[in-house]
C-alpha cells in the first residue's frame, strides 16, 4: 500500500496521510501516531467529511496543527 501526504500538509508535522487498500477501502493515519489506521469506505469516508464540514467541526477542532492547514 502506498501512502499520500494530504494536499492540505506541508512540510511540518502532525500531518494526515491517505492510501487505497487493496480491499476497496481508504484508509487514513496521522503522522505522529503511523501505527493507528482508520479504515472506511470511500462512501462512508465522504459522508463523514461532509457532515462534519456541514456542522463546522473543522472550525472548532481543538488540537490541529497550523502546519496541516496551508
């Protein structure tokens, strides 16, 4: 499986990476903790991205790195 810096990162840390499963599924991991490995369907991803941007969580996330977000 090959991983994929998000577009939003740039070169500092706390970054989210991105890879196509040979299942069909996506799967997500953040920099500093690789070993954890959040799997979804790409339905199932894109409806939680898109409530969670309809209900302004990314407005209000506690915790995200200034780093990610160029």
């Amino acid at each position: 499986m090959t991983w994929q810096k998000s577009s939003y990162s740039n070169e500092g840390g706390d970054c989210i990476y991105v890879a196509a499963a040979p299942d069909g599924t996506v799967r997500l991991r953040e920099s500093d903790d690789p070993e954890v490995i959040v799997s979804a369907t790409r339905h199932g991803l894109t409806a939680f991205l898109a409530v969670t941007k309809e209900s302004g969580v990314e407005r209000t996330m506690k915790g995200w790195s200034p780093a990610c977000h160029a």
